[in-house]
C-alpha cells in the first residue's frame, strides 16, 4: 500500500518543513501549498490535508469549504493558534474533520490525522 500524500497548506515555510520532516517520519509523503490558489491546484494529488486556518487572502475555513465544494473527499485537519472556542464548531460546519490547536504535542497531530485518515477509508468501502 502506498504511503498517503498530506497536502500541507500553511503560508509560514518552516511550518511546512516541519511538519514534512514530522510526516516523513511518520512514513507519509507530503506536498506543501503557501496560498488557496496553490492547494486547489494540488488537491487531487492529496490523500489529505493539514490546513492552516490564518492564511493570506482566502482563510483556511473558506478554503476547507471551497476544497469540499471542489468534490475532496479525504480528511481536512484544521490547525490553527487561535482560541479554540468557536473555531472548532466552525471548522466542522466547513467540512474539516477535525480541529488540532497549535502548539500540538506531534503524537497528537499524527494520530488525529491516521484516526481521520482510518474513518475515511473504512466509509469508501
């Protein structure tokens, strides 16, 4: 089975190479997207997505929606610093599959994303 590919959408660099580096060891490939526009176009190659929620132009809550509205049907993780208290509930009206607040123990955000990655696969069959 092929290692699922985690689109990383966040428009702070190192986060994505962190979280790269962190998926990788983890057995994970990764593609990372710095804008709405770059994640759309690379959303057919993902098994997933780590969404940042304070991104430039289009915020990751608008971005999930117009993800789900394009047809992705694999989980979408919310992450994001902000107070957590209504941005989970907002998320989930989005279509995300979860909420993971930053900063994230790493055993924290990996496991969230198999668990979602695990209930997707097990609703396809």
């Amino acid at each position: 089975m092929a290692s699922p590919r985690v689109l990383l959408v966040d428009d702070d660099p190192d986060i994505c190479e962190f979280l790269g580096i962190l998926l990788a060891t983890e057995g994970m490939e990764s593609r990372a997207a710095a804008s709405a526009e770059e994640a759309l176009s690379a959303l057919g190659e993902a098994a997933a997505v780590l969404l940042d929620v304070a991104m430039p132009g289009v915020d990751g809550l608008e971005l999930c929606g117009r993800m789900r509205a394009a047809g992705f049907s694999g989980p979408i993780l919310i992450v994001s610093a902000r107070p957590a208290a209504d941005l989970a509930r907002r998320a989930a009206a989005a279509g995300a599959d979860a909420f993971v607040r930053k900063p994230f123990e790493n055993a924290e955000l990996v496991g969230t994303l198999r668990r979602a990655l695990a209930a997707r696969e097990s609703r396809a069959i």
